[in-house]
C-alpha cells in the first residue's frame, strides 16, 4: 500500500482500471471461445484435418487478441506495449499456461509438433530477438520477412494436412446438400466477425485499463504490456489447453500452444512491421533473450521422454516467473 502511494497512485484510483482490465480480458476470452469454435467448424467444412486446424485455425483464434492488441498499439504509436504484449504472452503461455497444464496432468508430447513446430518457434524467436533486440525497433522489410514465414509454414502444414477423403463430399442425390454446406459456413463466418468484433472492442478496453494502471503504479508501457496485458491475452490460450488436456486431448493442447506462440511472433508483429515501424524500450531486450531462453528449454524439455512431467512443469513456471519478476523490478 504504501509502495502505491508513494509511486503517485491510490486506492481509490486503481480500483477503476484494474476493474476494466479485468472485465475487458473476460471479454476477450469469451470473444475468443467464439472465434475458435467458429474456426473449427470452418476448418472442418472444408476438409482440413483436426491437427492442421488446431495448429493453424484454433491456434489463429487465440491469437486474436494479440493481433487486436498489438495492432491497436502500433496505431497509437505505442510500440513497447504492442512488441511487449507479444513477449509477454509467449513467455506467459509456455511458462504458467504450459507448465500449469503439465503440473495439473503429466502432458505426451507429438514428436512431430516438438521437431516441427517446436523447431519453427525456435528459430523465429531467435530471428526476432535479431530484429527488434538489437536496434530497438521492427521495420517494414523485417515484418515482411516474418511474415512471409508464416504464409510458407501455413501453406506447408496445409499441403501435409489435406489428403484423399480429407474433404467432406457431398453424398450423390442430395441436391440441397450445397445449399446446407453454404448456410453452415455463413453461419459460422457469422460467429467468427462476432467474435472478432468483440476481441477488437475488448483489445481497446484492455489497452487503456492496462495503461492507467501502469501510470498509477509507475510503470513503463513496456513492462505493462509484458506482464499484465500479455496474461490478458493469454487468457483464450489458457482456457483451450486446459480444457484439451482434462479431456485427454494432449495434442491439441500441446498445438494449440506452440502454434499460438507462431502466430504470435510470425503473424501478429510480421503484420504490425509491415503496416507501421515500431520502437521499443532499452529494457526489451532482456525480455527477448529471456523468452530465447524460455522456448529453447520448452523444446528440449518437451524431448525428454515426449512427456512434460509435473517436474518440468514447474521449472517452466518457475522461469516465467523469474522473467517477470525482472520486469517488474526494472519499472522503467
């Protein structure tokens, strides 16, 4: 108490602001539970198989509200909330939401997803801490490249994903079959901008919550976004991989994780380069190095056995820990 007022705020004036983080990420998670489920059910209209879509679809929807986030940031000319947010949710989502879900069940691991995917996340947060760790910034061509790695990574997993009797064919003599396909599909199109659109307005809610707070309590726009706002957004991540893992579903939820983490850093600043160039504060860098670190341990974690025990659940939360307790500290 006595740390808030001395550092200019009070009582009465975080109330306010941490109430509306807290209703705008609820937003956000039930925007994207939406947009998830209308994803899937795209996906599987159109022949896509279960572990493409988790990895590419699902994994995409979660990552909503990083996209909306960080876009919005980027417009405002907050680059350290916008770069911050993104490495801070992947920290967040391998540290407490990975390793919370191994501590709750011992999660099997896909040898494919930790060789394939693992390795793709691997060597693009390596690229990105080469891009933004060193000069403090993300420019267009840099974007481009991050995002033209994705577009390769998307069109592979969806060349390897489709195959004979993958697509949902329409049996012979129906002829109102179309028809149905048609309406299903703009129904779900329908929930997906639903979904969207409440992601979006919830993102603006989230940013502004978490900026009012980070002046009543000292803090710089990037630790802000690297700590409160990241576990914002992470919240659809969350939700997806423990729910998937209760069910015995460890695939899924192993996918969904990895592949949001890509969407994150290939996806989300791939777009936000090319659209606007973004600075951010000294202190990014050791967030980048720390999240270098967190995901090169994830992997070999991850290879052990192909099984993340309760154990190494806990090193992971202990690691993210540590991040943002460095964060934290660093105030500036």
């Amino acid at each position: 108490m006595g740390d808030l007022l001395q550092l200019g705020g009070t009582p009465g004036a975080m109330v306010a602001p941490t109430l509306l983080v807290v209703v705008a990420s609820a937003l956000v998670a039930l925007g994207a539970h939406w947009t998830v489920e209308a994803a899937a059910r795209v996906g599987r209209d159109l022949g896509i198989s279960g572990s493409v879509v988790g990895l590419t679809l699902v994994a995409a929807g979660t990552s909503a509200p990083e996209f909306a986030v960080t876009l919005m940031a980027a417009f405002e000319g907050r680059g350290s909330i916008a770069i911050g947010n993104v490495v801070g949710s992947n920290i967040f989502n391998l540290g407490f939401i990975l390793g919370g879900v191994a501590l709750i069940r011992p999660l099997r691991t896909d040898p494919r997803i930790v060789w394939r995917d693992g390795s793709v996340l691997a060597v693009a947060t390596l690229v990105l801490f080469a891009f933004v760790g060193i000069d403090l910034g993300l420019g267009r061509g840099e974007g481009l490249v991050l995002f033209g790695a994705l577009v390769v990574y998307l069109c592979f997993l969806v060349a390897r994903g489709r195959g004979p009797g993958s697509v949902h064919s329409p049996p012979v003599g129906e002829s109102s079959s179309h028809r149905v396909l048609f309406r299903t599909l703009a129904m779900d199109l329908g929930r997906l901008a639903g979904g969207l659109l409440m992601i979006v307005v919830a993102a603006q809610m989230l940013i502004y919550g978490g900026r009012l707070i980070a002046m009543s309590l000292g803090l710089s726009d990037w630790v802000i976004g690297v700590t409160v706002i990241a576990a914002g957004t992470s919240l659809p991540e969350f939700a997806t991989s423990l729910a998937a893992v209760l069910k015995g579903r460890y695939g899924l939820s192993l996918g969904n994780i990895i592949g949001s983490d890509i969407f994150n850093v290939l996806g989300v600043l791939g777009l936000t380069g090319m659209i606007r160039t973004v600075e951010v504060d000294a202190a990014a860098t050791a967030s980048l190095a720390g999240l270098c670190v967190m995901v090169l341990v994830t992997v070999l974690l991850l290879r052990t056995d192909w099984t993340l025990s309760r154990k190494e659940g806990l090193l992971l939360i202990a690691l993210a820990s540590a991040r943002w307790m460095l964060d934290l500290a660093s105030r500036a």
